[in-house]
C-alpha cells in the first residue's frame, strides 16, 4: 500500500544520479566501510568465486576482484552502477532481474537502506544465492546521525515552532537479524560497529551526505525551503570533540546463509 512507502525512490535514484559526479570525495569512508564488512570474509574457509556488488559505489567492486572473483555490479542508478567498469546492471533493489542460483556471494555495503520492502528484498537476495552462497551487508542503524538528528529538530523547533522528517529513519540492531530469518537466511548473525566522524568545518558534513547521495528522500518530507539559518543553527549544536563536530555512523553488520540443498 503506498501509505507503507516511507521512501521515495524516485528521489533515492535522482540523488545517486547527481553523485556518481561527486562519490570520489568520500571515497575513503565508503572504502573503510567496505573493508570491514568484507573482513568477514576471512572468519570461513569457503572459497568464491561470483559476486554481486549491490550499489557498491564505485569501492566494493575492486576489492572483490581484488580477491580473485568475477563480479557483476548493480545499482538503481545506472549513472552510478556505470563507475564499476565491466558487467554492470542498472536495476531496483526491491526487483532483482537475476536469475536463482546466480552467485555464491552477495555483498551490500551500506546500500540497504533506502527500500521501502527490505524483507522482500532480501527475499529476493537470498534466491539470487547459489546453497550455502553467503550474504554480507551493512546498512546504517538506530544511532547513526543520532546528535544531527536531535539537532536539526530542536533548532526547526525553535525557528519555526514544528519540525519535518530530515533524516532517514534507521532499523534496531534487534531487528536486522529477524529480517534475515524472516527471508530464509541460515545461521542469520547482525552485530554493530560504530564508526565516529569529527569535522573541523561542520558543513563539511553537508557537502559528504551530498557527495554520497545520501541526502533525505523520506516521501514525507518537507518540499518546501528549509528556513534561512536552519543549518547552521542545527550544526552548531552539535557535540565537539577537540574543537572539532562529531557524528556517529552506527553500521550494523549483517550476515546470512543460503540453506543448502
């Protein structure tokens, strides 16, 4: 039912559009990221050798091949899917085009959470999955953006006396796991890392969530300008850490098996 869509997809895909140009400047945040998740290749003896890279940006891509597989690449934003190089597909998350059986690795980073069906989706990824092929993703969970958030609403709350949706609503910790059972996945596992940003300029933090198309697309969303100072009210808020901003990018770290034949 559309009163159940919380995202506006349209706006996700014109946002990844707009930064395939501009995703170098976080480059190294997303890499980070990606290690890390792909760190846990290293806990299992399996060895892989097809891989899907789902809205990897342009990072996951390499490091997979950099580990010996063939990898094919796909994204909502066919301008963003098109920095990978070879095999790419520009596609929807909530409808893979991939035939069953297709991979024995799929690997998410970061690029979950802006589906409105996320169990259909992961659905769907572990039937793309080969038996016994692994699932690897991170999405952002409850906590990320957490002193932003507070900040933004309690500066629109004094500037205009209400406040509007600004940041992405994020899944519990509790829940990720669930989500992986209620799709099929064996042996489903979520832990979290929690990885701190500190800026000297805070709206260097404006210009990265830009830069990854991370930028808000809640359907519900003010349309409207933001009231002149918002921002700036809102960055001054926020907590420092040696004359520095910090924001808090909480990664849940989700894992799950194909059941085998």
């Amino acid at each position: 039912m559309e009163s159940m869509l919380v995202f506006d997809r349209g706006a996700v895909r014109h946002h990844r559009d707009r930064a395939a140009g501009t995703v170098d400047r976080v480059a190294d945040v997303l890499r980070n990221a990606a290690e890390r998740l792909l760190d846990r290749l290293d806990d299992t003896n399996r060895r892989f050798t097809d891989a899907l890279d789902v809205g990897g940006r342009g990072v996951v891509a390499p490091l997979l091949r950099g580990r010996g597989m063939r990898v094919v690449n796909c994204d909502l934003s066919p301008a963003m899917v098109a920095l990978n190089g070879d095999l790419c597909v520009a596609a929807d998350e909530e409808f893979l085009p991939f035939a069953p059986a297709s991979f024995d690795l799929i690997v998410a980073s970061l690029s979950l959470h802006w589906i409105n069906d996320l169990p259909g989706a992961l659905l769907q990824l572990r039937q793309t999955l080969r038996p016994e092929g692994l699932l690897l993703a991170s999405l952002p969970a409850l906590g990320t953006l957490a002193e932003f958030r507070l900040a933004l609403t309690e500066a629109e709350a004094e500037i205009t006396g209400g406040a509007s949706p600004r940041v992405s609503p994020f899944p519990e910790l509790r829940d990720c796991a669930h989500l992986l059972q209620r799709a099929g996945f064996a042996v489903p596992v979520a832990d979290v890392e929690d990885i701190r940003f500190l800026y000297a300029d805070p709206f260097a933090l404006l210009a990265d969530l830009r830069a990854a198309g991370e930028t808000n697309a809640v359907r519900h969303r003010a349309r409207s300008t933001p009231a002149r100072g918002l921002f700036p009210a809102a960055l001054a808020r926020l907590p420092a850490e040696d004359g520095r901003v910090a924001v808090t990018l909480r990664m849940a770290v989700m894992t799950g098996w194909a059941p085998g034949t």
